[in-house]
C-alpha cells in the first residue's frame, strides 16, 4: 500500500514499476501459497470424497441462481412452466 500511494503522489515511472514488481510477486507467492494449501488438505483426506466436495464447493464461486433454469427450447416450443419440463 506504501508503494501504491507513493506513486499516487509522485506519479513517476520509478514508483510505478517498482509497485507493480512488487504487486505482480505478492500475486504470485499468494496463488502458490493457496495451491500449497489445497494440495495438503487434498492429501490429508485422501479417499474421503465427501470431504473432498466439502472442500471443492468452498473453492467454487456462489451463484445466485444455480443452475436454474427458466426456459427450455424444445423444437419450436419455448417451455417455461417447470412441471412441463420436469
């Protein structure tokens, strides 16, 4: 954040690469440490696929509407109603 607001009130190219070499490697330790991270509890729970999916689901972003679905085209029919499709 020093760096970044360094720059902010220099604005000079020195600061600028110097923050964006030090945002691009704290990215970068930061993605190895997470892939450290699942790659040991992946082998703690080795065999243990319910564990396993715990861990995935934690890892997947939420959406709002999973997976639901409003329409369906069969044909030239648009099916909107659920207990047609279901």
């Amino acid at each position: 954040m020093k760096l970044y607001n360094k720059w902010l009130q220099t604005r000079s190219d020195v600061d600028l690469n110097k923050y964006k070499k030090y945002k691009n490697k704290l990215t970068s330790v930061l993605r190895n440490a997470e892939k450290l991270y699942y790659s040991n509890r992946f082998n703690e729970i080795q065999g243990n696929i319910n564990e396993a999916w715990q861990i995935i689901k934690t890892i997947l972003p939420t959406s709002s509407n999973k997976g639901s679905i409003s329409e369906i085209e069969a044909g030239n029919n648009i099916i909107s109603d659920k207990k047609t499709y279901l």
